[in-house]
C-alpha cells in the first residue's frame, strides 16, 4: 500500500444538519471530483445510497467498535480529479477530538511530492488541490482544511487551533476562519474572497 497524502477537513459536531453529507460530495463536485464507486466492500453502493448510511451514522454518533467488522463503519468514495489516483474519501468521527468529525481525502503522495529529503512538493500538483480546497471551504460549517504527510502527527484539533498554542498543520497548505496567533515564519498568508478566511502556504516545502 503506497504512503498517502491527506487533506483534512474539520467539522463540529454541533454543525451536522439533514443534508451535510450531500452538501459536502457536492461541492467536491463542484471543486472538479467525479464520483467513481464505493469502495472497502461498498463498491456496487450508488451515491445516494452512500450519503444516506453515512448521513444516519453521523447523527448517531458512530464509532467503530475495536472488535467490530468494517462494513458496519462510514462509507468510503472514490472521486476522479484531473489525472490523480482516485481521490479517497472518507469520514472520521471524533476525530481529531471529541465533538468534530472530518472528511479525509487521500492521494498517494508519490502523486504530489518531487523530492522526499528535503521534503519538497510540486507546485504543479498542489495548485489544482488548494483550487479545490478553496471551493470546499465556501461551505459555511467547514472550520479548518489541513494538510500532511502519512509522517506527520494528526491534524491540529479546532479547540486547539482556537487556544493559540499551536497552528494549523501546512505540509503544505491549510485553510482556517482567522489568523489565530501561531508562528508564521517563512508562511505565505492568503486572505480569500468569498466566504471569509485565511489560506496558508509553507514557503520552504516548494
């Protein structure tokens, strides 16, 4: 199984309403991502089928039980993007704290990394996925878009961001409601039109 490259997108809980799921593959949509299938056991599941299992486990607050089979978990999708591997996606329930959820899009980082050590990625390859990105977060109950490595630790949780102790993961672009007060040394800050919020990128890793 080849490393992967995530986007993280956070959500509260308190957020979740009847048509977040379908709003949310929506927009992928409309970021440019055509649904393939289901995939882990769920390819033969339409979209609507997908949306509702996935809506009803959110609302119930599910969580995976250690000895419980998968096929009782969320849904995962594939998405086609532009000459990508089908994008991955798939939600994490109190994750990465308790009252939020994400959706976790996976790419193989092969697709997006020129060179390991120094990590660098190609610009040419993550510009398409901050346009994206960008279209994502103009749905208004998306608090913070992350990014990283299979190497690096978990997205920086909401609560966290909000207290000012540290930032928001950029390996190597993030998106957050403000600015909050982290380091933003060798950071190039954008501020976006549209919905209001702030896109990071790391200078270095270019």
């Amino acid at each position: 199984m080849p490393a992967y490259f995530n986007i993280s997108v956070q959500i509260l809980r308190s957020d979740i309403y009847v048509s977040i799921i379908g709003d949310f593959y929506a927009a992928l949509g409309n970021s440019g991502m055509r649904f393939i299938s289901g995939f882990l056991g769920c390819e033969n599941n339409s979209l609507d089928d997908i949306i509702g299992w996935n809506q009803a486990k959110l609302e119930q607050d599910f969580r995976l039980g250690l000895t419980e089979n998968h096929i009782h978990d969320f849904r995962q999708v594939l998405f086609e993007f532009g000459d990508f591997s089908p994008v991955r996606v798939f939600i994490m329930n109190n994750y990465p704290e308790q009252e939020t959820f994400s959706f976790e899009l996976l790419i193989p980082e092969a697709e997006v990394i020129g060179c390991e050590y120094p990590l660098k990625f190609r610009a040419d390859r993550i510009s398409p996925l901050i346009k994206a990105a960008k279209l994502i977060w103009q749905l208004p109950f998306v608090r913070t878009i992350q990014t990283g490595t299979e190497a690096d630790s978990a997205s920086v949780g909401i609560t966290a961001l909000k207290s000012g102790k540290c930032g928001p993961h950029i390996s190597p672009f993030a998106i957050t409601e403000e600015l909050f007060g982290f380091d933003r040394s060798g950071i190039t800050s954008e501020e976006l039109s549209g919905r209001r919020g702030y896109l990071f990128t790391r200078d270095e890793l270019f």
